[in-house]
C-alpha cells in the first residue's frame, strides 16, 4: 500500500452552525456545501474545503452517536480522526489486517459516498484514522 | 483573509523512530526526510510526505517542551494541530487579534523556517492551529 491524499480532517464539535461561522468568519473559509446527516454512522456532517483538502465536521445524531464520548471529554470539540485514501478499500482492508492492525467493522458507506472503514488508534500512535476508498468524480 | 491550504498535521509521538517506522510499513509512507531538533520549540521533528499535504512528527526535546503534557495524557501520541499557510504572517496576526482570538506568543521561526505562531484551542472548536507563512520555496 502507497500513502495516499488526506481526503479531510475530522473535527468533532457540539454545534456544526456555530463551527461554519467560525471556519467562515475567523479562518476565511466560503461555504460550499450543506451539513447532512449520516445516520449509519450517527452523525451530522458538514465538509469545508481548503485548497488541497477538507476539513469534516461531525456533530452528534442521536443517543447512540459515537461522538457523544468524544464530546464529554472534549466538550467544545477538537480533532476526531483522519482520513486518508486508498485506490481500492477491500485490498487495503487486507494489507491492514495482515499487518495486525485492528480494523474497526466492515468497510461502509461514508461521508463522500464511498467505502471506508476506521483503524484503531492504538495501532496508530494514538490517531483514529479512516481510510477511503476515493471518490470516482473526485474533482480535487 | 482566505482560508489557505493545511501545511501539515502535527502529530505528537513519544518516539519519531517508532512513528516513522509506522508510516513507512503500515500507512506505506515512503522516507524523504530525516529528523531534526527544534530546540525553541521544544520539539524533535520530522516530516512525512502524503500526496497533498504532510504529516508532522513530534517528540518532546528537553524537560520544558510543551509536548510532555499533552503525551502524559495520551502516552501512545495523538493528534496535536493542524497548521494552515497565509501569505503574510503579520496581517494574520492582526486578523485574530482583531477577530478576539488568543495569538499566542509572537511569530517566531518553525519547522518549515518560516515564521508562525499558533491560536489557543478555546478559540478554535477545541483544536489547537498552528498559522504559518507559506514558504517561498514551498514545492507543492
């Protein structure tokens, strides 16, 4: 497996509203796309581009959201995860089990529309890292 | 000002040698540069290159780095920041300062040579940002 693009950073936070006026207002980020909700993997969700990548904003969807805990230890948000791209997500699945790393689930639809699946932190110096298969009409 | 692209994610370690290792075999990284300290920081550091942007190593250097506290929270490492380019550090500087964000510090030379300072989480969603002048020989 090659390293591949960082398709976005993952930031959790308490309100996505609050977070685009601030990405708008304090770091000039325009807007350019409208938060929806991921309900399979319990979050709302906002991207906001940078010239070479995205940053992803992820709000709590309902009582079983997985960014509850998050939240409850870092209550004004912070950085949830990273993602990065592969050409095909099932063969990177493989190449990450062989190596022992723990592969959290079955490779789902994400945020892009494509598969993705999360390694474990601690098989990742502490990082939660998506990894995705890369869009077809990918335009970056 | 205008959001500009992500220079790098900072990402604490309590070893570079083990990180790099990860990268390289798990994350398939491949190694183009090679550590160096950056004692006014406080920081050991080193790049690892992704298509699109990079991801910065850090270790703790000397007993006062500002690193240790953050790894006897997260001993494996972590997310740290996440660092965006302007093209002049000065007016940003202003900008937030004008915007009520906590500058903290004043610009001073980083990993790129470059002068940078960063902005206190608690004004940023709970995600420490490093702001960095673009550096004039940058390659990518």
């Amino acid at each position: 497996m090659k390293l591949g693009r960082l398709n976005h950073i993952g930031v959790a936070t308490p309100s996505i509203e609050d977070s685009l006026a601030l990405y708008c207002d304090l770091m000039g980020a325009e807007l350019a796309h409208t938060p929806f909700d991921l309900p399979a993997q319990g979050v709302k969700v906002c991207f906001v581009d940078t010239p070479n990548t995205q940053i992803e904003l992820i709000e709590p969807l309902g009582e079983d959201s997985p960014i509850h805990g998050f939240l409850a230890k870092n209550p004004a948000g912070g950085q949830h995860h990273v993602c990065y791209e592969v050409p095909d997500i099932h063969e990177a699945k493989a190449w990450f089990e062989e190596k022992g790393a723990r592969v959290l689930g079955e490779p789902r639809i994400g945020a892009h529309g494509t598969l993705i699946f999360f390694v474990h932190p601690r098989d990742m110096g502490g990082v939660l890292t998506e990894i995705m298969e890369s869009p077809r009409d990918d335009l970056h």
